[in-house]
C-alpha cells in the first residue's frame, strides 16, 4: 500500500488525548493542584522576601533556555581574564523562599522536581515562586547563589566561590536565537565567550574521559493556537553543549567543596561493568563500526552521527553503560565511590532548584562551606532521605515521559492502519519468548517522520532499512505495532 505522509501535527484525535493525558495522570497518581496551605505559606514568603546586601546588579547577567521557559533557574556572564576567563553563574535563592518544615517544604519534598506532562507543567514550587520572585527573569531584581570562578586559558578551574546576592538578568535569550546569532558572527561578547569556553571546557571532559549519549531526543510540543501536538526529535544545538558545560561545571565544583567539606550529597554513577562493555564492543562490531576500546567509549561515542542508521542503532545500544546513576549522601565520612563516570570526575545536582528539589540542599551547603560559615540542621537532617525522594521521583518522571510519547506518536499515526512505512531498526529481534503465547520475534523500529519509535513483529537486524506496515495504533491503550513486509 503507497505511503501517503502523516500530518505532523496532531489536532484531530485532541479529544482522545486530552482524555488519555487525564488518564495518565491519574494512573501515575502525579501531583495535583498545590496545595491552598503550601500556597498561602510561598505568597506569604514573597511579600515578606528580603533581598541579599550585596548587590551585583550592576553585573549585565544574561539567561539562555528555550524560548518558552518562565522558570529560569541559571543567569551568566563572562569577560575575559588575563589570558584566562572569568565566569559569573547565578543560581536562583530559592531556599529563601522555602521555610523549613513547613507546608512548603512538606509538599516540594512529596513533588521531587518539575514534571512536564504534555498538557500542562506539575510545577516543584508554586509560580508565584517558579515563574515570578523566584525566577531569574529579565530586568527584575532577584535573590541568587553567585559562582565566581577564575579559569585559566584551558577553561580549567583556578578558583571558585559561591556567595548570595542580588543580581538583574538583563536579557531572556533562546537557544535557537543565540546560536543564529553565533553562527552569523553578530553574537555579543558573552556569548562569543560561551562557544570559546564551552569549546574548552568540551575538550577538558573528553581528556578526563566523560562521555554524553548525543542522541536525538523525542519532545513533546504543543502547537501554538489549539493546534494540538507534535514531536520534534532532533540533535541539541551547539550552544545547548556549551551552556550545559558551564553547568556542569558547577556542579563539580559544588561536589570538590562537599567532599573537602566532608558533607554533602553527589549524583554518582559507577563505571560500566565489564560484561555491559564486551556487549556494548559486540554490537558495534555487528553494526559496522567497531570500538576497539582502545579509545574511552565516551570519546567513541562522540564520533558518531545520529542520522545514520546502524550508527543511531550504536547510540540506543550505548544506553546500557549509562545504568546505576544515585544519590551518595555523606556527613563525616568521605564515601568510597564519589564519581560520576558518565562526567568523569565527582559531580552534584546545583544548578536547578526551581525544578528539583536536590539542588536546594546542595546549594545552602556550598555556600556555607565556600564561607566559613556552619551548615543548617535541617540541611543535614535531610541528608539521609533525599535519594529515595529523587529516585521515586526520577522514575515517576521518566514514566510519565515516556506513556505521554507513546500516547501522541499512537494519535500521530492513528489513521494511517494498513499503510507502509520505510524505517530504521533501532533494536535487532530477539527470539520467540517460548511460553506458548504465540509471539514471534520482534523489534523496534523508528519511523522517519514523524520520529516514531515502536515494536515492529518479524526477523531484523539492528541498524538496517526496512520497509513496515502498520498492524495497530490505540491512544487510549498507548500502543503501535509494525510488522515486517
């Protein structure tokens, strides 16, 4: 049967999926409206927030995220140093605005972190905290945790430190708009400054060995004036790497002062085990570009390109040596295992407090180890109950994701039953199961466009072409399945 091309917006089926996300939310049991105590406590906290005595306003700060976000945890700025560089990195205050033990605390403890549902965000903090006082938005005076740091010409750390103050961003950027900008040479000199450190900084993770999966990422987008919803999966843009190392660069200066400090909580994640990497060397062999292993896999994984079939089939595969990532809490005692492999080096969740609920704790720490000053109890007390808070709330987060694609990419191709499609193999077939059901092998298959990803029955192997014909799509039931022609 011909190929007649799917509409890459879904607007028909908006009925069928306004119920299934309703469905969803209520089967995952995802938090509800915020609740009137925690909300008169957090409007209480704004009229009543005072801003920090030093004063950095003078500083032209700057946010970068997508063109759509109100909740800006991240302000920057960097001028040249020397030969070196120096970088401001302002964290929005939002210990500030949560009290202790109250209402507040108790509800963004049960939330975990932001949850972005299709149909609308299930935000950690009220938005009169999230979207207005506590939001580092444009031309607005806001209470901030300050990183200073001093780098050398490397882009290596020489000196860091993180103090409160009031800072003013003076532009919300978009990371499409900054990278036009950037590519047509008419960048200012900050964010020229960006590409420059953030080039180096990229140099720096690959030399200690860290290693990112660049695949292209499924998102869910809703189309503006009712249109419904569409994905778009595609790589992250250049400039999306470099803010992020700047991230990440806090982030492992916030777990070098928690671990001199001895006490702190670090995001871990431990080695590949040896069996993940005779697996992980397999495949590429079988799919046509093998790793030695001579190179680390993370500088392996940085040569290859998404858009070519076998070398996408490489970049899911990769998946399993990214397993076993948590939370190490620590108060004493320095743990044993402090590294987070994917990153190389230690590393703790710091940058976002508006969106998860780890990076609180860890930034009222390092300012009071940065400054001689003495940890809260409440910070400490809390220690021991974060990691299973951030891994219910992890896993509730990566369900959510993934039922919400499976729900739009079944409305994508809802009406399109019995047509053929040409596609990628992604996952190879594994064997019949043996209990007498009678399933036969099967894999999984990415559609071309839309990026729709789903099981497919037959004989294939990983990173082929294939063509497919589409046996059931069921929004309700979050189902697709192909069979081989």
């Amino acid at each position: 049967m011909p190929h007649h091309g799917i509409a890459p917006n879904v607007s028909e089926q908006s009925y069928q999926l306004a119920e299934a996300f309703a469905a969803l939310r209520t089967e995952l049991e995802l938090p509800g409206a915020y609740p009137q105590e925690a909300l008169k406590e957090a409007e209480a906290a704004v009229s009543a927030h005072a801003l920090p005595d030093r004063d950095l306003r003078d500083v032209p700060f700057i946010t970068i995220d997508p063109a759509t976000s109100t909740d800006l945890d991240q302000a920057l700025f960097i001028e040249r140093a020397g030969e070196g560089y120096k970088v401001l990195y302002a964290i929005s205050d939002v210990p500030s605005f949560v009290a202790p033990g109250g209402a507040l605390d108790s509800e963004t403890r049960h939330r975990g972190q932001t949850f972005y549902a299709p149909d609308g965000r299930i935000p950690l903090h009220p938005e009169v905290i999230s979207e207005n006082a506590g939001s580092l938005l444009a031309e607005q005076d806001c209470a901030a945790f300050v990183w200073d740091f001093d780098l050398d010409a490397a882009a290596e750390v020489t000196a860091v430190s993180v103090r409160r103050a009031t800072v003013r961003s003076r532009a919300k950027l978009s990371y499409k708009g900054v990278q036009a900008e950037i590519d047509a040479g008419t960048a200012s000199p900050v964010l020229q400054l960006l590409k420059e450190v953030g080039l180096k900084r990229v140099e720096l993770e690959r030399r200690r060995g860290g290693a990112s999966l660049n695949m292209p990422e499924q998102e869910i987008v809703p189309v503006p004036d009712g249109g419904g919803f569409r994905i778009v999966a595609a790589p992250s843009l250049p400039v999306e790497d470099w803010n992020a190392q700047i991230s990440l660069m806090t982030g492992m200066a916030a777990a070098q002062l928690m671990l001199d400090g001895k006490v702190g909580i670090l995001r871990t994640m431990p080695e590949p085990d040896e069996r993940s990497l005779r697996h992980f060397k397999r495949q590429t062999a079988a799919l046509g570009r093998p790793w030695d292993g001579e190179m680390s896999y993370g500088e392996y994984l940085r040569t290859l390109d998404a858009t070519d079939p076998k070398q996408l089939a490489i970049l899911h595969a990769a998946g399993m040596l990214f397993r076993g990532a948590g939370y190490t809490p620590f108060d004493g005692t320095v743990p044993d295992n402090v590294v987070q492999s994917a990153i190389g080096a230690p590393y703790a969740h710091t940058t976002a407090p508006l969106r998860r609920l780890i990076d609180r704790f860890v930034l009222v720490i390092c300012e009071a180890l940065s400054n001689g000053g003495s940890i809260p109890s409440w910070v400490r007390d809390a220690l021991p109950s974060l990691p299973a808070i951030m891994a219910a709330s992890d896993q509730l987060a990566g369900k959510m994701e993934r039922m919400a694609l499976d729900t739009v990419e079944a409305a994508l191709v809802v009406n399109h039953i019995g047509e053929e499609f040409d596609a990628v193999v992604i996952s190879g077939s594994k064997p019949p199961n043996g209990n007498g059901n009678g399933n036969g092998p099967f894999g999984v298959v990415q559609i071309a466009e839309p990026a729709v990803t789903a099981r497919c029955d037959g004989e294939m192997e990983s990173g082929t072409k294939v063509r497919v014909k589409l046996l059931k799509a069921d929004i309700a039931a979050r189902e697709i399945r192909f069979a081989l022609l």
